[in-house]
C-alpha cells in the first residue's frame, strides 16, 4: 500500500511540476521540461552584433592603417566598426566588446582578407577602391563575422592612410 501511494505521490508530482509558471515573472522554473525562455536566452548568447567603438586599441597608430565605419557621418565621427594596423591586426566591436583578429590570409584576386581568433572568423571584402592621392584610399566594402553558429555581414566605408 505504501508503494502505490509512494508512486502516486510521485506521479502527480512530475506532472504538476511539468509546466511551473513564476506566477511574480510568467516565467517558467528552470526545471520544467517546455521552457522556451531558457532557448531564447541560449539563442540571444549566440547571435552576433557589430557595433561602433570610438576608442582605438593601443596598437593601432591614427596617422596609418585602415578604419571603417557604417556610414560617412559615422566616419566623420569617428566611429568605427573596424579598424587594423595595414592589414596584420584588426579590431571589430562585437557584441560590445572590442575583439582581436590576426590576419591569415589575402587573396589579391578577391580583394578578401581572412582574420580569426579563438572563436570567430572575420571576412573582409573590399568591393572598391578609390585613391585619394597621398597615399589615402577610401574604399567600400563588406565584414562579415562567423563564429560556426551565426553569420553576420555590414557593409562599410572607410579609409586607409590617413
């Protein structure tokens, strides 16, 4: 008799706690086996934004290397989405943090530089190119981040050789 009110006990446990709803949040417990906003959370941590930084890393000279930003004002303002040292080193603000990339490889061919650090691939894609003259080129073009689970492209304008 103890064990069918043990396994009944147990039974109707499981199911009430199924769909446990924070009655002070909507939020469903953690434990519960449909809970959608622990996915959403889990997506949102994946996702990839590039966002605009004003502060240049230390080894990045103002009077040399490349910057790129969404949009001339933003250029004007310097605000800038990606910047590198002529190519070696680059720097693009994701997700609100300023990230590292070293250069692996050019094709002269595509105009495409491949950067990477530990976890995410930069891809950047030079689709024009105009000379300034002393030694400036503005150019135009697409960055692309890649991290295996999410994908992102903007488009740029910017400036090498100041």
């Amino acid at each position: 008799m103890k064990k069918y009110i043990f396994l009944i006990f147990t039974a109707s446990l499981f199911i009430c706690c199924q769909n446990v709803t924070d009655k002070s949040t909507g939020n469903q417990h953690p434990f519960t086996k449909n809970n959608k906003s622990m996915l959403v959370e889990e997506n949102k941590k994946k996702k990839i934004t590039i966002d605009a930084f004003t502060e240049l890393p230390k080894d990045i000279d103002e009077s040399s290397g490349c910057f790129f930003s969404i949009s001339k004002e933003d250029m004007e303002n310097n605000r800038y989405i990606c910047v590198n040292n002529f190519a070696n080193i680059a720097y693009v603000s994701i997700n609100n943090t300023v990230n590292k990339f070293i250069l692996k490889n050019y094709n002269e061919t595509n105009k495409t530089y491949s950067y990477s650090n530990d976890s995410l691939n930069l891809t950047i894609k030079v689709n024009k190119k105009t000379s300034l003259g002393d030694e400036t080129t503005q150019m135009e073009g697409v960055i692309v981040i890649e991290n295996g689970e999410s994908k992102v492209e903007q488009k740029f304008i910017g400036i090498c050789g100041l």
